[in-house]
C-alpha cells in the first residue's frame, strides 16, 4: 500500500489508509474483499521507523526498482529532474528561536 501512496502522491499514511478506505479501485488492486477492514495507519508508521529502518530491504527494493527501470530504458542517468513545487511548512512561528551570525541561539523570539 505504501508503494501505491507513494506513486500517487498521498503525503501520510492516514491519507493514504482513507484513500483506500474510501476508493473500490484499491480494494480491487490490492485483492480485498468489501469487508476486509483497512490497515490502520500507525501500522505503517511503526513499521517504516522501526522494523523496516533496522533492515535493508527498502534499500534494497528501490534499488532493484531503479536496476529494472534502466534495464527497459525507462531511466538513463544523463538527466534530472526535481519537482520545485512549494509546500506549505508546518512550524510554529511564535516558537522560533533567533539565531546570531555564527548558528547560535540567541533567545528565543515570538514573531
């Protein structure tokens, strides 16, 4: 499921488990029934920090991924591409600490 919420461009795993809860396409491509209930999203999340960061088999998938993408021309390694899209931060501006000339916290500021 992740895979698919990556490709698609879901941002949490919240989003992406209320995706799938809300889109029939996904029960059908993922081969559940109607009433097989959705995978919660904090599974996801455990599994991603801890279990799945501990092994190598992320790395290992994206790097076979990006072997066969390469071997059926689909990549070539001569050009890249970023996406420059502008995504609203989620910070606290009455939280920010000022900072001198060198990196150093000076005190802390409310904007």
């Amino acid at each position: 499921m992740l895979l698919v919420g990556y490709c698609f461009g879901f941002r949490s795993e919240r989003r992406l488990c209320e995706e799938v809860h809300l889109n029939l396409a996904y029960h059908w491509f993922f081969h559940h029934d109607l009433s097989d209930p959705v995978s919660n999203h904090s599974t996801f999340s455990k599994n991603r920090h801890g279990r799945f960061r501990e092994s190598k088999l992320l790395r290992h998938l994206f790097e076979k991924t990006v072997v066969r993408c390469i071997a059926d021309g689909l990549v070539s390694g001569q050009r890249l591409a970023a996406d420059a899209g502008l995504i609203e931060a989620d910070a606290n501006k009455q939280n920010s600490i000022e900072k001198n000339r060198f990196g150093e916290s000076c005190h802390r500021k409310a904007i």
